[in-house]
C-alpha cells in the first residue's frame, strides 16, 4: 500500500512538472506581397523569404524554448496589386489571436495592415514613409524612414555634381513611400542649394511614355529624382536615357540593388548612372549589426547561404527582436505581449543599419558606403 501511494505521489509530481514546464506558444503571422502571380517578385525571392524566416528560428529556438517559450509561425503570400489583402489578412490574423503580425515590406500595404489589426502589435520589414513612422507605438517598422534616406541622398548629389545643379521629379501617385521619398528631398535639397525645376506625378509600372518624353525635354536637366519602385524606375530611366546619356539618375531604397530588383543591369540602361539609397547594406556587411547576423558570420557555410536582400536581414532581426522581448519581460499571453510591445517595443524593433549609399554606376546597382548618425 505504501508502495502505491509514493507511486502514485511520483506521478502526480511528475504531471505538475511537465505542465509547468509547457512551453507557451507565440503565435507570429508572416504577411507579405510575394504571390508567385506577382510580376514584381520572383520565385526565389520567395524561398529566400522562407529560408530568412526558418534561419531566424532555428537560430533561437533553444534559447525561446529555455525561456519557457515556441515560436508558431503561419504565412499569407498574396499579389501586391491586390492591396486589400494586406487588410483582410491582417484582420484574419488577428482574430486568431496571433501574439505579432510581421507585416510586408511596401508602406502603402502596411499601412493598410495596421488599419486591419488595430490592437494587435505589427513590425514591418522595411516599410519607410512618414506615416508609417508616425503610427501608434504598437506599430512599428525595422525599415529607415524616408526622411532620413532623402536627406542622405540629397546631400549625397549636391557633393556629386556641379553647383549648379537643376533637377526635376518623376514620382509614382498611386505609391505613398515615393511620394514622402519626394518630399523629404526637396526640403533638404532646397536647403543646401539644388533647385527643383518640376515634378510629373505618374501612376502604374508602365506609364505612358509620350507624356515622360515631353516632359523631360521640356525641363531637361541634370539630375532627375525616381523614388519609385525599381520596376517602374528602371522603365523611366531607359525613356530618358534614350534622349540624354548624361543625365544623372537618383532614387529611394525602392530601386533593389545588385541582386534584387529591375534597375540592376538591364539591358535599356545600358551605361546609365547615378545614385539611390536604402536603409540596409548587403548581408555581408548588414549581419555584423546585430546578434543573430553576427552568430551566422561566424560559421563561413552558413554566411554563404543566407540571402543577401534588406528584407532577409529585417526578418533576422524581428525574429531577434522577438525573443528578446519575451525572455527579459516574461508575458504569459497574448495580451501582457501587447502590453510589454506598447511600452517598449521600439527597444527590440528597430534599424541599427543606418542609411546605405548605392551608385548607379553603368548600369549596375554597387554599394559605396553606409552613413550612421
């Protein structure tokens, strides 16, 4: 009898055990404009996502699980050209009680996820305009604001050209980042003297190129801004290229660079030049930031492997940012998560890269430097 009773007291003791130790799940929706119908994306782009996310796990998984914590992703890839989705799956997110939303790269599409999951925390990738920057503190972004992007690269001109200098903007209206990029170079282009001549506001990745034409030879000048996105960039450009080799070309993080994007070598720019900016350097620079990148510098193989794009890295540092802020505040749920997020989260997500300077140098998208204020 007395034997039944320790039995049965061990069993009880080891029930309790493994129920305390029950990890506690954190539920994290990955969001993004990566369908494999979407003509601005790429197949690869989309492993390379997958391949960030699982790197990002794999590489904290022991230290979540010591902390009593999982890491249960779910993802929603959807067109970019149906900018609803971002909405809808947002708010789909948030009724299944998901802990964060990692929200997609575009501004006007995260834009539209915040608006979705109202009282559930969201991190951009790489989300950069002015409105996004001024959203409530439970919406944040790991991507460099515009303004700090255009002051580099209006800066970056001025010491690049002549004097002199002239330049007109050709800017998409149906994109809320290239416009804010716009803004913000004029205002600090007009304090260090470069003069805007005119802008031309477009919609579409195809505009009619008749209208682009007139345009530019009737306010031709040196330097013409493209803060747009780099498939439509890289259309504008190859139009003016045409009338004029000379012209100095200049854009926001929207461009890509040496491995993303359509600016990068094609073929109707031929030997064009100039200079854009983004608020990440390449991986193998961009990973010695912060802890995860640092851990995946260290073993050669795996620095090799780990894709080179902004938004690879951005993942990294979410999935950093995550662990970290459950480990030190230790929330039970969902709703301590939020409540540690609103008072602190700007500490876990955040850009420590600072403003990368790209040149357009014949055609091809080469890092120069990176600019850290």
């Amino acid at each position: 009898m007395k034997s039944l009773v320790l039995l049965f007291i061990f069993i009880i003791a080891r029930t309790s055990f493994a129920s305390d130790n029950k990890l506690i799940p954190i539920k994290v929706f990955f969001l993004e404009a990566l369908a494999p119908k979407d003509t601005t994306s790429s197949e690869r782009f989309q492993k390379e996502y997958d391949f960030a996310v699982q790197t990002g796990k794999d590489l904290t998984k022991k230290k979540l699980n010591d902390c009593g914590y999982d890491l249960v992703d779910s993802q929603k890839l959807y067109d970019a050209s149906d900018t609803l989705q971002a909405m809808e799956n947002s708010r789909k997110a948030q009724d299944e009680d998901a802990w964060l939303i990692v929200g997609p790269r575009r501004s006007n599409h995260y834009l539209l996820v915040a608006k979705g999951a109202e009282s559930t925390p969201t991190v951009s990738t790489m989300a950069s305009s002015k409105e996004v920057n001024e959203l409530d503190k439970i919406h944040l972004t790991i991507g460099q604001s515009n303004e700090s992007m255009a002051e580099v690269l209006a800066k970056e001109t001025k010491s690049s050209v002549k004097k002199s200098a002239k330049y007109i903007s050709i800017v998409n209206d149906d994109c809320i980042s290239c416009k804010d990029f716009s803004v913000a170079f004029d205002k600090t282009a007009s304090s260090i003297g470069l003069k805007k001549v005119a802008e031309l506001k477009i919609v579409g990745e195809q505009p009619d190129p008749k209208e682009i034409e007139k345009f530019y030879r009737k306010h031709k000048s040196d330097i013409v801004l493209i803060p747009n996105y780099s498939k439509v960039s890289a259309y504008i450009i190859g139009l003016i290229y045409k009338i004029n080799q000379k012209t100095f070309f200049v854009g926001g993080d929207g461009w890509g660079d040496n491995k993303y994007g359509f600016v990068h070598n094609s073929p109707q720019l031929k030997k064009a030049n100039g200079m854009t900016v983004k608020g990440f350097p390449p991986a193998d620079k961009g990973l010695g930031y912060f802890g995860l990148g640092k851990e995946i510098l260290a073993e050669p193989s795996r620095a090799a492997a780990f894709p080179a794009s902004g938004s690879a890295q951005s993942l990294l540092k979410i999935i950093e940012g995550v662990t970290e802020l459950v480990c030190e505040a230790r929330p039970a749920n969902k709703d301590e998560f939020e409540s540690v997020f609103k008072k602190a989260g700007q500490k876990y997500f955040y850009n420590p890269w600072g403003v990368s300077v790209f040149k357009l140098s014949e055609g091809e998208v080469v890092f120069d430097k990176t600019i850290r204020k």
